[in-house]
C-alpha cells in the first residue's frame, strides 16, 4: 500500500519543483520571506494565502475515488 503524503506536503514538493525561489514566492504572494520558510519547513501559511499559493503554481485537486468505498453498484456488483 502506498504511503499517504499529506496535502500540504504535496504542495511544499510543487513550490520546489515549480524552481521559484522563496524570495520569489513570497513577494508574489504579499507575505514575508519568513512565512513562506516558515510554511516550507512544515509549520502553517493560511487558507487565504494557501490559495493564493495554488493559483500561483497553477494547482488543481483532483478527486481519487475509492472503490470500497463505493458500494458493490459502483462495480457492477448486484446481490
């Protein structure tokens, strides 16, 4: 089973992969350089920023559907 990697952690790897740099990010979002350091080392940016964060590095959820969780019609499945 695969590890579950929290959201955001998910998004901390696409602000490293996205190659801005930190000075970058926080002078695009209106925080100060150590919000976002603060954000990167695991401690909490904010939901208004954390969008802005999202829409900065062109972010979208996507929904994964668990099929147990679906029910035996979901599968085709009639008992």
């Amino acid at each position: 089973m695969a590890k579950h990697i929290k959201f955001s952690d998910q998004i901390r790897r696409a602000v490293d992969a996205s190659g801005m740099s930190r000075y970058r990010v926080s002078k695009e979002l209106g925080i100060t350089e150590s919000t976002t350091s603060r954000f990167m080392a695991g401690g909490w940016l904010g939901v208004e920023n954390m969008d802005a964060l999202a829409d900065l590095l062109g972010l979208q959820v996507t929904v994964k559907t668990n099929p147990a969780k679906e029910g035996p019609k979901a599968h085709g499945k009639h008992h």
